[in-house]
C-alpha cells in the first residue's frame, strides 16, 4: 500500500493546491487533489455537485476520496477545505504526515478573491471565511503533524520550508 509523502490540509485560500504542485515539482512526485479526483468522477465541478446534489452528498464523496487518495497515492496529496470535518478522514489520517498551511482572515480572503467555484463562499466572502476560519482551526490543529503559517509569504517560500520540514 503506498501512503502519500505528505498530505497538506487548511482553509479555502490557504494555498494547498499551489503549495502542492510546488512540493511534487521540487521531489519530482506526482499530485493529488481530492476536490480534482471528485470532479473527475462526478464529471462536473464541485460547485455544481453543492448546488446539484447538496453538500451532504458532496461530503460522502469526499470522504470516499480521500480514503482512495490516503491509500493509493505515494506523492503530495491536497485535500479540500471542508475534509477534515469527516471523523473518518480524521481517523484515516492518522500516521500521515498531515501538514496544516494556516492562513488569517485577511490573507485568505484576498486569495480566494470573489469566491468563484467555491460555493460555500457565495453571499459575504469575508463574513464566511470568518465563521469558516474559526470553526475550523482547532480540528487542522488536531490533525496536524505540522503547521506552517501562510500569511503574507509566497507559496515557493511556504513550499521551501515544508520541505525544510517534513
Ligand atoms: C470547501 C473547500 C473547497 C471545496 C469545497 C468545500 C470547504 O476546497 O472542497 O468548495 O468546505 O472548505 P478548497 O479548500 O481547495 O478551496
């Protein structure tokens, strides 16, 4: 069973997606992102399942992919924003190097920008960034063997010191 060199986690606009391509570039890896390997099997965007089918439904797929990712992938695997919240993927993500890429308020919102394609964003980005941010950190927290902060720095500059550190 092959086990992913390192899985990062954290907010929408955290940079996971980025940071990861970043990190198999530099170990020559291959990437994996859970919200791609949804979409792919889906066939059509996450935002269009969430409108579609729900978000319920949304997160059954993804704690379905991100059990296929956990077990079958050796590379960098990014999960979506929201993955963390399935006990089972926080079950399944122990013995993982889980690396949390922490982002505030300001950072994130200027990175995830209007909000497009994420459709738990849609309404007042800011405001749902906010309540998201807050919810969420203490269960990243748990589920992190690492925790890299964000804010203000480049993705080549975060990449270089999950390197540093994994
Ligand atoms: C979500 C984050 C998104 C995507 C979906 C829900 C969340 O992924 O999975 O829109 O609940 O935080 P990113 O974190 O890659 O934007």
């Amino acid at each position: 069973m092959s086990k992913p060199r390192v899985v990062l986690v954290g907010p929408m606009g955290a940079g996971k997606s980025t940071v990861a391509r970043r990190l198999g570039a530099h170990w020559g890896l291959p990437v994996r992102d859970t919200d791609q390997d949804i979409e792919a099997t889906a066939g059509k965007p996450v935002s269009e399942i969430f409108v579609d089918e729900g978000e319920e439904h949304f997160r059954a797929l993804e704690v379905e992919a991100v059990r296929a990712a956990l077990e079958g992938h050796d590379g960098v695997l990014a999960l979506g924003g929201g993955a963390v919240l399935a006990e089972a993927t926080q079950q399944a993500l122990e013995g993982h190097t889980v690396v949390y890429l922490e982002v505030g308020l300001a950072d994130a919102v200027k990175r995830v920008g209007l909000g497009h394609g994420r459709p738990l964003l849609l309404g007042n980005v800011r405001a749902r960034v906010m309540k998201l941010l807050e919810e969420r950190a203490p269960i990243y927290d748990a589920v992190a063997t690492i925790t890299v902060d964000t804010n203000g720095r480049t993705p080549d500059d975060v990449a270089a010191e999950v390197i540093r550190r994994v």
